[in-house]
C-alpha cells in the first residue's frame, strides 16, 4: 500500500474514532430504566426505597390545562400617577362576589396594558379569581409597589389551617414504609374509603434526631439544637383505594417512616378556609427602590398561601428585595411557569434574594428564570414534597440553588442550569441551625459551577444524577457523600426525570 493511501485510510480512520466518541450512546440510570414505549421500572435498594414519582405536582396534577377564563371586569391604566389599589381591589371584590360556576371559575379581571403604581397590597382571597395583564414586559401591563417598606405587591391566600377529624387517628403498622411507597399498612381502615382526604403523620422523635446528630451542632450566637415536637411532620394525601386494611393514596412517601423513629399514623381532615382556581398571568412587576442595597420596598412580587390549584404564567418581576413568587406552606399543586425574576435590589445577606420560594407541597416550577438572586429555586424548613424544579436557569447569582434548611423532603431538581452552586448538604450552625437541609433530594440532568450532595447519616439519601460541574466537599468534613452517578457525562436518558414519569403515567 503506498504511504498517500495509508494517509488516507489512517485519516478515514481518526474520523471514524471521533465520531464514534463524539457521539457516545445514551445511558440510564441503575435507578430508573425507560424503555422504547416510554414506561418506566424502578430499582429498589435494600430497603425497598426507589425514587418517588413526581409527575402529580402542579395544577391540578397536571391533568387539566390551565384555564383561560373570560374577561369580566376591565381596566384601563391611569394618566397619572394615582394610587391605582382601591381600584384593582375594588374590581377583585365585584368579581369575588360573583358566583362561581360548576368548576369553581368566577372570571378574570383585565388591567390593560400602561402603568399602575401601587401603594399597598393587592388581596386576592376568594376562589375562582384571575388577575391578567397584556403582557410582560415594560411594554406591558406594568405593576409598580412604591410602599417604602418590605411588603409583597399581591396576596393570594385563603383562611384556616389543616383541622383534624376527631377520631379518625389510626396506626400504621408496617416496621418500616420505603420512599416511593402509595399505601401502607394499618392497624383498621374500616373507616377509610376512596376520596377521602388523609395525613400521613410522622413524628419527630429524640432518637431520630440524635442519630441525624442535628443536638450536637456547633453553637453560636442563636444556634439553636433541633427539638422532636418540631418535626412532627403532616403530609398531605388522599385516599384512592382501601383493600382490608391497606390504605393506598395519590401521592408517594417522600421520607421513610420507621418504627424505631416512630413510625407513622394516619387521620382525615379538612382545610375549609382554602381557596382555588386562582390565576396571576400576563404582568410585569416592578419595586421602585431608593439604591442597589435598599432594604425598604416590595419585597416579594406575589405570595401564595392557604390554596389549591392555582397557577402563575407570564409574569417578570424585577427589583424586589426576596422574591417573585413565594409559595408558603398551606400552598399546593400551584404551577409557576414562563416566569422571571430579575435583578434584586438588597443587600446581599441572608433573608434575602430567595427568587422562586417553595414551602409548600405538589408544587411545580418550569421554565423560570432569575438573575442576581441569592437561592434562585430553594425550599425553607420541613417542606413536605414531591415538589418539582423543571427547565429553569439562573444567572449571576450570590449564593446556591437547593434545599435551604432544616429538612426538606422529596425535591426534584431537573434540568437545572446556573452559573453558581447547587448544594445539598449538612448547613451546620448557619442560620439559626439549618442543619441537614434536605433529604431524597434528586438532581437530574443539571449543570453548575460548584456542586455539593451529601447523605443525612440516617434517614434517606441524596442524589446527583448526570450532574455536570464541580463537585466540592461542601461546608463541613466528614459527612456521608451522596449518590452520584454519571458524573460529567452527557446524554442521559431519559434527559427529563418529570417528563419522562408525566409522560409514563399518561400511558398507564
């Protein structure tokens, strides 16, 4: 063979390798496997853990579109620089007062696109209610919080609390219920039927925070140990089937329940003051402030609490001091998406800067963006999931993404990508003692600068699954790492956990 042909046949060669390595098959994870009709299997580890399924969360889980209800009240934007609240609030109140038809819908009200300065809160508290603008831009319709003081522009939010069912508390008598389980075993489900809304109880309980050794935390200035009766943990769940006395229910076990960190219970109960069906949609939010460190004007855009089945769409904050949505507690199955929150205005410290907030449960963000935030997509303290963070970018940014503080449960970070930290991981004294800040934590698919997951000692894992970015050790020595899989490498399948799990349970 003469050397020009070796040339060649060595050069075709090369190309072939190359194309060979550039484009790698796709690989799956041990823990959950897709095949060609778009189903899924889950491995279980020793204890019969498995990943919890995700797909649920949202607006009415997913399984109705979110509604265009009509225009019934419209708005057109002042000439002037007048208080615009006790009109907007006026108009919400005549719309309130309307009744709602079969699905709950009492109709939107339309702010048309121009300006509106608002010097207060706006109070959305009655079910069936739509806040709308023309868009979300400056060009849009544009919301203006001028109170020189740290309050939210709009309030969503119902009246009540979880109430109890006065003799409806039973035991669950398995030894130990894994992550992932829908039912469980109990001591007499004869009382129980389909439909009916349940909690699942955990305790908290001095041996299982001894073992998590979250009383031994370094103390500081305001360190507080963490106590049993503030991790009595209530998730919320409904009945779908009852076979003897086997309870199965909608939503997954998100935190293992031990018979040696108390087991569990179950009971029914109601939430009569929560509202629904609530929208904010098509508005551009904005806080006047006095400099980039002023700590006295709109704190957060918009707050959700005491409501189910809600949504956010189209909506742009810019210039809050904490947030453009913070969803609280008693908020669930909300859907956040197609939202931004952009360039805070605060000093740059703890309390501040949380841009998509979640501490409630069911909850669903996709495709959000922010910049100059602090924690960008965080949960706070004992947030019971699933809870999903889904397609959502953050830039410029001051501190991490991740599970704040003090035990979050069942998080789903999926396709993540930020220029700054994702961090899972013992948060120590900071805070007032954050300590573990979360547990069967799963990062999907995500990129970051810096990335730390760690294991609780007991408990539950955490997991970073096709992460790409690098790995650090985090703030303390010595804790257990998490699971990792697939470190740096591309093409994992399927590339969307929730899409993949919504996509499956459409099929079944």
């Amino acid at each position: 063979m003469s050397i020009k042909k070796l040339f060649i046949y060595g050069s075709a060669c090369l190309i072939l390798t190359v194309f060979f390595f550039s484009f790698k098959a796709n690989w799956q994870s041990r823990f959950v496997h897709i095949d060609n009709n778009g189903l899924l299997t889950y491995s279980p580890d020793e204890k019969g853990n498995i990943f919890p399924d995700f797909s649920r969360v949202g607006y009415h889980e997913t399984d109705a579109a979110i509604p265009d209800l009509p225009v019934i009240k419209t708005i057109a934007a002042p000439a002037n620089d007048t208080n615009c609240l006790q009109q907007i609030q006026a108009a919400i109140a005549e719309i309130s007062a309307k009744p709602a038809d079969a699905k709950g819908f009492r109709g939107a009200l339309l702010l048309k696109k121009g300006i509106y300065k608002v010097n207060g809160i706006i109070h959305i508290n009655q079910s069936g209610v739509v806040l709308r603008g023309e868009g979300d831009t400056r060009n849009g319709t544009v919301l203006i919080a001028t109170a020189k003081k740290q309050q939210p522009l709009i309030v969503v939010s119902g009246t009540g609390n979880i109430k109890e069912t006065p003799g409806s508390r039973i035991k669950i008598t398995d030894s130990y219920v894994p992550v992932g389980s829908v039912s469980v075993h109990a001591e007499n489900a004869s009382s129980f039927k389909p439909g009916d809304k349940i909690i699942l109880y955990r305790p908290g309980t001095r041996k299982w925070i001894e073992d998590l050794k979250m009383d031994q935390m370094e103390e500081r200035n305001g360190t507080k140990q963490w106590q049993p009766e503030e991790y009595n943990i209530q998730f919320e769940r409904t009945v779908t089937k009852v076979d003897g006395n086997t309870i199965s229910f909608d939503y997954p076990v998100v935190l293992a329940m031990e018979t040696k960190y108390g087991g569990g219970e179950i009971y029914k109960y109601d939430f009569s003051g929560r509202i629904s069906e609530v929208g904010i949609e098509n508005l551009y939010c904005e806080s006047t402030y006095a400099s980039d460190t002023d700590e006295q004007h709109g704190w957060d855009a918009i707050t959700y609490n005491k409501i189910h089945d809600g949504w956010l769409r189209n909506v742009t904050s810019r210039y809050f001091g904490y947030s453009l949505i913070s969803l609280e507690n008693d908020a669930r199955n909300i859907t956040v998406t197609d939202c931004n929150c952009f360039d805070a205005k605060s000093i740059i410290t703890g309390g501040r800067r949380y841009s998509f907030n979640n501490n409630g449960q069911f909850n669903l963000f996709m495709n959000c963006h922010a910049t100059e935030g602090r924690h960008d997509y965080v949960t706070g303290a004992k947030v019971r999931g699933p809870n999903v963070f889904v397609n959502c970018t953050a830039e410029k940014t001051h501190a991490d993404i991740g599970p704040h503080h003090r035990w979050a449960m069942g998080t789903l970070f999926d396709n993540i990508i930020t220029d700054g930290e994702i961090n899972i991981q013992d948060r120590g004294n900071w805070g007032s003692g954050h300590g573990w800040s979360g547990v069967n934590q799963i990062l999907w698919n995500c990129t970051a600068k810096t990335v730390t997951v760690q294991n609780p000692w007991v408990n539950g894992n955490n997991y970073a699954i096709g992460l790409k970015g690098h790995k650090v050790q985090g703030r303390l020595q010595g804790r257990p790492d998490g699971v990792w899989e697939g470190y740096n490498q591309k093409n994992l399948e399927p590339a969307s956990l929730y899409f993949a799990q919504l996509k499956a349970r459409k099929k079944l």
